[in-house]
C-alpha cells in the first residue's frame, strides 16, 4: 500500500520536473521531500526518478506509478468531497480567533491540513487577545479562539456558553542576552538564582501573569523594565540587547528573532497552556472537524509538530 502522500509528492516533481520546485509548491524543504521520495522507492523496489543537475525525470516505473498515482488521488479528493457533504462540511465559513504566539507558530500548519481535508470551507482569521477572543466566541463573533492560560495564576471564569479545550501545555524559560551566566548552565535553574537579577517584566497587571510576576518577585527578581502590554517580541529584543532577564514561554523562547540565551527553570511549575474556546450550545461541524485536529496535531506530544 502506498501512501497518498508519497504519491502525490512523486507527481508534484512530474509535473515540476525538478525535486527544489516540487518542494517549494508542497511546503516541503528540499530533503524532506527528498526523504518521502527515497521511502516510496524503497515501497517500489525500483528507482521512480533519475536526478541530473537540470532536476529529475521519471523512469519508466515512475511514468507508470505516476499514471495510476494520479487515478487514486483523483478518487481520494472525490471521497473528500462526498464525506465534507455528508458531514456538513460542503460550503460554509469557518471563523478563527487566534493570539500572535498561536496564530504565528501553531495556526498556519494546522489550517493548511483543514484546508486541504476540507476545501470548499471558508476560513477566516482575526487577532485577538486571548481574553477577547473567549469574548468573541461567547458573541458569537467567531467560532473557535486559540487562548492561553499561566500556571499559577487565579483561576478566571468563563462565559456560562463557552467551554475550553487544552491543545499544549509548555513551560515558562529563562532568556536572557547570548552568554549570560545564568543561561549557559546545562541543568535547570533554581528560581532563588534569579535574586537579585534585573527582571523584564511582563505586563505584571495583566490576570493572565499576575501569579507568574508574583513567584519572580518572591524569587528575588528585582524589576528593571516594564512591558506593559503583552509583546513577547519586545521583551526578547530586550533581553537580547542585555537590559535584563525574562520568562517567557518556551515556544517564544526557541522562536526568538533577536538571539536569546535560554535555560529551563527548576520545578517546572511556571507554565502555558494553550486551549481552544469553543460553544457548546451549538452544533457546528467545521469547528469540531478543525479542533479534532488541533487534538490530533498537537495533544500527543505536548509539543507543537512541525508542518
């Protein structure tokens, strides 16, 4: 049996006539695609491709696999589109919600796998803080918003119609200026390290950091800067740039555009949790389609998967 996926990645470089231009039509780097070609080969027990330095030509094993390739891809989108009518999922608008973190670095892999499932959908996409976004959904503004939670913090409560659903939970890292003493430990950091250290703080009114600002104050961080609204860009930039340490989490952190030291804290108890508010008073099935695979992508592991 081969996969679908394979198959299709084959007639993308028929078509393209070169493994780099298949790649950039599919999404794919180069050795990615390279790889899913290598593994359908080895499916076949021959060679599909001949590689010279214009790009690729097919064998004649190729020219066959991709002949029928093209028959059972045919067949696998006129099942999508029967299933999508018989589901409800022919037509129709899906209206997202996201915060910046999300919207930049979870949204966009998740909505090309609805979109490709799923292509007679309307989608559209608003920022939102994460507050306003669970406010949205209570409105009826949008169906589905990525929100987030921090760990400790005072429970907030929730509109009597809407419900949540934790998608990825992710601890808070220190960051700091590349070669920082406290960043360059292997092991995890003691929060009673941080006596001491200027602090960039963050939005400390905010409900969603107020317990996380209070067990850095309580470790002895002292507040050297105040980002007052919430931009992880900025508070990285700044860390970057030495005016102090920050706690972030761990997805801004690895995703920093400004060059970042970064280091585990002990414990783990400062953390993120990213849910999808949702209403459940009302069926609708483009929203529980998208958030059964926002569970399938990311709930396995914990960890957003790269697309």
């Amino acid at each position: 049996m081969y996969d679908p996926v394979r198959l299709a990645a084959l007639v993308a470089v028929a078509e393209a006539g070169s493994i780099t231009r298949a790649a950039e039509r599919l999404g794919y780097t180069t050795p990615a695609l390279s790889q899913q070609l290598a593994k359908l080969e080895r499916e076949a027990g021959t060679a599909l491709l001949v590689r010279h330095h214009r790009g690729a030509r097919l064998t004649g094993a190729g020219e066959l696999l991709v002949a029928r390739a093209r028959r059972v891809l045919d067949e696998l989108d006129r099942a999508r589109h029967e299933l999508a009518r018989l589901t409800g999922l022919s037509g129709g608008t899906l209206r997202l919600g996201t915060f910046q973190t999300a919207g930049i670095h979870l949204l966009p892999p998740a909505l090309s796998a609805f979109r490709r499932a799923h292509p007679d959908v309307e989608l559209t996409v608003a920022d939102y803080e994460p507050s306003a976004g669970v406010a949205a959904v209570a409105a009826g503004e949008v169906d589905l918003a990525l929100t987030h939670t921090y760990e400790p913090a005072e429970p907030t409560p929730l509109p009597a119609s809407v419900g949540v659903e934790p998608i990825l939970v992710e601890e808070l890292v220190l960051v700091s200026a590349p070669g920082h003493v406290l960043t360059s430990g292997a092991t995890r950091l003691p929060l009673t390290e941080l006596a001491g250290q200027p602090l960039i703080s963050m939005a400390p009114d905010a409900p969603a950091r107020r317990g996380v600002e209070a067990a850095l104050t309580e470790a002895g961080a002292m507040p050297s800067v105040l980002v007052a609204t919430p931009g992880y860009l900025l508070v990285c930039a700044l860390a970057s740039a030495g005016l102090g340490v920050a706690v972030v989490p761990e997805m801004v952190a690895r995703t920093s555009v400004a060059p970042v030291g970064v280091r585990a804290l002990e414990g783990g108890r400062l953390r993120r949790t990213i849910s999808v508010a949702y209403r459940g008073d009302e069926a609708a099935p483009a929203a529980d389609a998208f958030r059964a695979l926002l569970r399938g992508t990311f709930a396995r592991s914990g960890q957003p998967q790269q697309p």
